[in-house]
C-alpha cells in the first residue's frame, strides 16, 4: 500500500494515487464503484466523514479517478466531466460578454463549432490563429482576451505549438490576472507530455481517449496547479453539472492503470507506420513527430517524451482515392475517435472536422486526401501489411 506518491514514477502513480483500501470500510484493494445519488449527513449540514452530500457535488469513484489522474499529470487538482466537449464549455463559462478568446486555428472540429457556433453568437469574440507563429499570438493578443486556447500537436495536422513559448508571450502581453492558458493534451496524454510544467493554466484532456483507452466510456477532465481557478472551476462543474457517472469514472480509473504500458506500444507502433508511410510513393507528405521530417521536431523534443499513436498522412489523388484506400482497410477500423487500444482510420474533411467551413478546411491543409491513423497497440506487422493492402487497391499500375 502506498499512501504517499510525489516521488514515484508515472507508471506506479498511475496504480495507486487515491486508490489507498483504507478509505474504504472494507478495504477493497480495488475502488469500489459507488452508485449513490446521494449520502448519509450526521445533522443537518453536517457531511459524514467522506464530506460527500450529492453526487453530483461529488462522488467517491469520481474522487478516485481525479485525484490517480493528477497525480499522473503532474497536477494539484483535477476536475472530471461527462465529456471532452462538457470540459471545453465549463471553462468558457468563465468568459464575460465581450472578452475574447484566441484559439489554435488547426483545432479540434468540435471546439471550433463551440466557440463559432455557441460562444461567438453569445457575445463572446473568437480569433482562430496560428499558434506556432509567436508574432501571430502576439498580434492576436489584447487586453480583452480571457482565454489562449491550443492544441499540440493539431488535430489532425499534428502542428506542434510551443507551450513554454506561449505562456512567457501571454504572461508577458496580458497584464489581467485572470487571462487563462488552456491546452489540449488529448492527443499526447500525460504519458508523452505535460503542459502544466511549460507554463500552462489548465491541461485539458478527452478521457475518451487514451486516458481510458478502451473506447468504452465519453468523458473529459481539466486539470490546473491554480487553487483560484481550481475552485472557479469545481464551481462551475456543480453549478452545470456535466460530471460523469460513476460507471465512466470507475472505467477510466481503470483504463488510467495501463496507460503507460499501452502509451509504450502506441509510440512504437505509430513510429514504424509513420516510417512505412513515408517511404510510399503514392503519399505526399507524412505528419508525425517521430519524423525527421517533421518541421516541429525541436520544440516536440523540448516538451515531450513520446509520440503519440497518432499519425496523419496525404494521400496522391481525391477524395475518391481516400475513400478506396480506407474500404480496402481491415484491420484498421473507420470510425471517429482516436486514442483505443484498436487502430482507426478516418477521412477528417467528412467525418472530424466536416463542420469547419470548407474555405477554412483548405487554409489549414484538411484536403479530400488527409487521413488521419490512430495507431493501435495491435501486432505492427500486421499493421504495415494491412495499409499495403490498401495501397495496392489504389496503385494504377496495378
């Protein structure tokens, strides 16, 4: 039994933070799964010793889940809610009508329909920016802007954005002690990078993805060394309450305990791919930090100890080779989502990010000939043999 992890690695973090038996009555060396809307009180206003009143307010398996992740990432508190997109919209409630937020312009398709679709008809002014050119940020940057929000690397470009780089600007420009740093690490996870240690605000992640990694369970987390904006933030998850369900919180405990062990072989795997893609005559250009290719390669190796299991590719022809090539597929599954311990393949300008205006898609390069790998932690062998097989049915030679 551990009860104190700061000094031990991620891989046993991720094991036992907040996973102590003696917190539970009867000592169950895995976290039990906690059911119950609501908890017993000793008088009125007077929480049992758990402190729990409400499961929405918070909930034993949820606490679980929060505090392991923390840990994991390096962070003092973690919040966990019903989704990635319920994370995303908690932290712009803290936005006030008129103040801005300066986002990543390669973003996740579904943040950018947020902030586009719901924020901006609210009042709230959006500029959708490239964050890997600091002159850029810096233009963007007034002294209305609340909230600088980045992925890195992009879905599904894979641009690399220096976080350490960033926060020093936004510090530095942004006089307002209440200007936040948000980024995205869904597509590294904690395992490959943690963007609390360059200077960001919160590092948000969807869970549905490698954190739980088994492509069972929606659900998404925020995680801050801020107490003031942690409190803001617990805040607002009960007040809007879009928390998970204990199910989804045990399920993702559960997924986070092989994290590092399935993060090992998605870095190696992706890799080989990426390898194998670029050595293909019918590929324009392979985008994967692996990569000596890769135009980030510096700043990737500056923030991060991995990869990542994602890769992202284009294809010579249209969307009708995309669609030919994916058909042909097998072992590959296409379907949305990344980040599961099976491999998918998807076609982002009509799947992912079919919602971004198709004058935008093509500034940002999400052509009808993208396609976007998670790479699983299947046999790679049997990888490389199935994207062979694919490129044979779109080869005109043959």
């Amino acid at each position: 039994m551990v009860k104190e992890t700061d000094s031990l690695k991620l891989g046993t973090r991720a094991i036992h933070a907040g996973q102590d038996p003696n917190q539970w009555r009867s000592g169950a060396v895995v976290p039990p799964l906690s059911l119950a809307t609501t908890f017993i009180q000793r008088a009125p206003a007077e929480l049992a010793e758990g402190g729990f009143d409400y499961s929405r307010a918070g909930n034993p398996t949820r606490k679980c889940f929060e505090e392991c992740v923390a840990s994991v990432e390096g962070a003092k508190h973690a919040l966990a809610f019903s989704s990635g997109l319920a994370s995303s919209t908690t932290v712009l409630h803290l936005l006030n009508k008129g103040e801005e937020v300066v986002c990543m312009d390669d973003v996740y398709g579904g943040m950018n329909r947020l902030l586009n679709k719901v924020f901006v008809p609210n009042g709230v002014t959006v500029k959708m920016v490239d964050c890997t050119k600091s002159e850029s940020l810096e233009e963007a940057l007034t002294e209305n802007t609340r909230i600088v929000w980045i992925e890195t690397p992009t879905n599904p470009t894979m641009k690399c954005v220096d976080i350490e780089a960033c926060a020093k600007l936004i510090k530095g420009k942004l006089k307002r002690k209440d200007a936040i740093f948000v980024v995205d690490n869904t597509f590294m996870s904690p395992y490959n990078q943690k963007p609390l240690q360059f200077g960001a605000d919160v590092s948000m992640h969807s869970v549905s993805k490698y954190i739980n990694g088994h492509s069972d369970v929606i659900m998404g987390v925020l995680m801050t060394n801020n107490d003031e904006l942690a409190s803001k933030l617990r805040f607002l998850q009960n007040a809007l309450g879009a928390v998970p369900s204990p199910f989804d919180c045990f399920l993702a405990n559960r997924g986070l305990k092989t994290l590092h062990l399935r993060m090992e072989r998605h870095n190696s795997n992706a890799l080989k791919v990426a390898h194998f893609l670029d050595e293909q005559p019918l590929v324009v250009k392979v985008a994967h930090p692996g990569l000596k290719s890769y135009p980030w390669l510096e700043v990737h190796a500056k923030q991060c100890t991995g990869n990542s299991g994602m890769v992202t590719f284009w294809l010579k022809g249209d969307v009708e080779t995309s669609k030919t090539f994916i058909a042909a597929l097998k072992v590959f599954t296409l379907a949305e989502s990344l980040g599961g311990f099976e491999s998918l393949v998807e076609l982002p300008c009509v799947m992912t990010h079919a919602s971004v205006p198709p004058a935008e898609r093509a500034l940002l390069g999400i052509s009808d000939t993208l396609i976007r790998l998670s790479v699983g932690i299947e046999d790679a062998d049997d990888l490389i043999d199935d994207l062979t097989n694919a490129f044979a049915a779109i080869d005109p030679t043959k």
